[in-house]
C-alpha cells in the first residue's frame, strides 16, 4: 500500500508541473513538416476571408498553415493562425467542409481559447495540489489506504474539470461557427457532412462506440455536436446555398495536388487513372509521376494542363519545376517567368524562378536572379530557401556582407542563434550602418544574442 502511494505521489507532482505550463495543443514530438503551395494558400486564403471578418479579424490577419500529416485534424495554437492537417483536406469532399472546419476554429481564435487554457488548467492544479497535500498527511499519519483514496479522488475530480472546461471551449467554438457561416452567407452543410466523416473515423478507431463514456472526453461526442449544431444550421437562409462551382473546382485542383505529393505514387495513379482525363486528374498524375522519378509522364502531364489554360500561373509553376528538379533549368525558365507574371509575382513562384536563374551557371541571369529573389523574400520572409538562394547571389557576386545577412535570416528561422549571430554580425561588419540592411543585422544580432544568453541562465 506504502508503494501505491509513493507512487501516487510521484504522478501527482510530475501532473503539478504539466499543469503549470498549461495544456498547450503539441504539434508533434519532432518539428511537423509545413506544406508550401502558392495555389493551396491562395485558396484557403480566399474561403477564409468572409469568415474571419465574421470573427472580428483585421483583413489578412488571419494565417492558414498547412501541415503534412495524415490525420484528419485542424487546431489552433495561439495568434490568428489555424493549422489544418493535410488528411483533413484529403477528407473532405468539397470546399464548404473546410469552411465549416475554418468557421469552427475562428471560434478557438475570438474567444481567446489558448489564452484561457489556463482557466480550466489552475483549478485542476489546485485540486491535484490539496490532493497531493491531504494524501501526503494520511500516510503521515499511518493511514497510507486513506491516502491512497484521497490522491485517486483527486485525480478524477481534477482530470473531470478540465475535461468539462474543454468541452465547453468546444461548445463554444461550435456556437460561433453557426454565426461566421451565416454572416458569411455560407451554407453549414458542409460542416453536418464533415461530423459524419468524424463520426466514422470514431466508430473506426473504437471497438464499442456505444461504451465511450462522454465525460472522458476533451470535446463533446461528435454525435451530439452535429445533433444540436443541425438544428441551429437548417434555421439559415443559407442552409440551401449551393456551393459555387468555381470554389469547387479550385478546391478539387488543390485537393488533387496534395494527393499527387503527400501520397504513394502508386495510390495516387490507382485513384487517378489515366481514364480520367479532368483536370485534378491531370494534376495528380504530374505529381505522381515527378514523385516517382518518371519526368517525361510528369512532363506529359504538365503539358496536358497547358492545353486546358496556357496561362495558368500553376500550370506553369508545375510544368518549370518537373524542368528544373530534372536538370533543365534553361528550359524551366519559360514557363516559370509566365508563372511569375500570371501570378502577381507570387513570392514561392518567383523564389522558384530565382533557383532556375541561378541553376543555368550563367552570370547573365544572375542580376534577374538577384530582382526576383529579392522581391519574393520582401513578401514573404518565411521561406529559407529563397535566403539561401539570394545569399548564393551575393556570394558569387563577392558581396559577402549582404551574403551573410541572407545566411543570418534563414539560421534564424531555422532556430540557430548560434550561426544566425555570427552571420549577422558578419554583415554589419560589411553593411553601411544606419541602412534598412544594417538595421535587420542589428536585430537578428540582439535576438541570437538574448536567446543564446536566456538559455545559459537556465542551465
């Protein structure tokens, strides 16, 4: 009994730390692989728009992340950034889904669900700590059965409050997605359709759904959410919203897509055979075949897509990177700057276009290189290899100063303070002091420098 206690206690404490630190949502035990796609960021950014104005968030606040990962799930994490897994678009069978799964998530996000976590988090702290403090007595008082009862007491008390905490965060993001679909003018059948597949997923991973005991649980019984949300939903005027065809057929071309790249060739071809000859399939079947080191039946493809719309900015994207990934970065140039053009100057396209120039080894592409390469990093400083292309510039122009701010930029996303400091420091060695450049060395500096410093101090 002595034993049984002592190691109550111990779980307690180790459950006392966690739940300092809050229920935070884990992305994964190694760094999830984020999915780029100009296409793909592009649609979810537009079917998010109407909604996120819903939710109160300034125009363009609001980011889409998509991760690669296999289950179908979509969370958030704090900010005004929702990450969807790419099984969830692999699920969903048509645009108004996601938008049920977006509405419910701007939910998470307007209440400030994250920032609150710690709201339902202290009380069961609290809880776990009298626990832990009146079992520690009992034994103490050589009562170590009573001990043992007060501390498995505790555990189900505390864990059944939070539970409940969560389950009502759920409730609530559920409550405001009704109201986001209808000031968007959207239709929430997508949202009932998209509880089904949830609910099949549940009956597959259980051996007796019926017993699953719904106070256990950290959302409400997906049966029960689509029951109660149904009957608030159908009350819309736009219950009966057709999807727009248009919307449909941009989301069945990013779904294709991601099928074509995430997926084992072979599944892909077997889901996309060359009987079909729509667009998605077309689009599939080139990535497949790219995947699969097949160039000239990705290549075929690409070209296929071209005939449909030669102006396609992600036709064109597709068909110069199979060029380029295969060694013909000459003849990737073509397609690439039309993709650039079609795209608005794209900034993963013309980061794409960037490599191509530099991929030839001919000097005189290299001042393109260096404009198209600088204009996409000014839109989006998110993207490493568009730094390591752009410092690859620099170097091989002998600007070693600007070369080592670019190498600076990419250690710093990447989380190396180390190499982020040195390089940085580099660069202003190098850089006319007071310009924007030296001004962005000067802060990866700092930053390397307090971060390597903070985590010396808690060594």
């Amino acid at each position: 009994m002595a034993a049984a206690l002592f190691r109550l206690i111990r779980f307690w404490a180790l459950l006392l730390l966690t739940v300092t630190v809050a229920a935070q949502p884990v992305l994964a035990e190694a760094a999830p692989q984020i999915l780029r796609d100009t296409e793909t960021e592009t649609f979810l950014k537009d079917i998010s728009e109407p909604l996120a104005k819903s939710a109160g968030l300034a125009p363009g606040a609001l980011q889409i992340v998509l991760i690669q990962d296999p289950e179908i799930n979509a969370f958030v994490a704090g900010g005004q950034i929702i990450y969807i897994q790419s099984g969830l678009i692999e699920a969903a069978d048509n645009a108004n889904e996601i938008e049920g799964v977006i509405a419910h998530e701007l939910g998470h996000i307007e209440g400030g669900h994250i920032v609150r976590n710690d709201e339902g988090a202290r009380p069961a702290g609290r809880i776990a700590l009298l626990s832990l403090l009146a079992g520690i007595a009992a034994a103490a008082a050589g009562a170590p059965g009573a001990g043992v009862a007060l501390l498995g007491a505790g555990t189900t008390v505390a864990q059944s409050n939070y539970l409940a905490f969560s389950r009502g965060q759920e409730g609530s993001a559920d409550a405001s997605a009704v109201r986001h679909l209808n000031e968007a003018h959207l239709s929430g059948k997508g949202m009932i359709s998209f509880f089904g597949k949830l609910r099949q997923e549940e009956y597959r991973l259980s051996s007796s759904y019926a017993d699953t005991d719904p106070y256990a649980q950290t959302h409400p019984m997906t049966a029960d959410r689509q029951a109660a949300l149904e009957a608030d939903l159908k009350k819309s005027p736009w219950w009966n919203t057709p999807i727009d065809p248009a919307k449909q057929a941009r989301f069945l071309r990013i779904k294709a897509k991601l099928a074509g790249y995430v997926q084992d060739p072979d599944v892909t071809l077997r889901k996309f055979p060359e009987s079909d000859q729509s667009v998605p399939a077309h689009y599939a079947r080139a990535y497949a075949w790219h995947r699969a080191a097949y160039p000239d039946r990705a290549d075929m493809e690409a070209d296929a897509l071209l005939r449909t719309a030669p102006l396609d900015p992600y036709f064109n994207e597709l068909k110069g990177q199979i060029l380029l990934e295969n060694g013909h970065p000459k003849e990737a140039l073509a397609p690439l700057r039309v993709a650039v053009a079609q795209s608005g100057s794209a900034p993963l396209i013309s980061a794409l276009l960037g490599h191509a120039l530099l991929a030839t080894d001919d000097p005189k592409n290299f001042a393109e290189a260096e404009k198209v390469l600088r204009l996409s990093v000014a839109k989006d400083r998110e993207d490493p290899l568009a730094w390591y292309a752009l410092g690859t510039v620099y170097a091989q122009r002998g600007d070693e100063a600007h070369a080592a701010l670019a190498t600076a930029e990419r250690y710093a996303m990447d989380g190396n303070d180390t190499l982020a400091r040195s390089n940085a420091e580099t660069a202003l060695r190098g850089i006319k002091q007071g310009t924007p450049d030296y001004l962005r060395a000067e802060d990866i500096a700092v930053t390397a420098r307090n971060n390597l410093d903070s985590r010396t101090r808690h060594k």
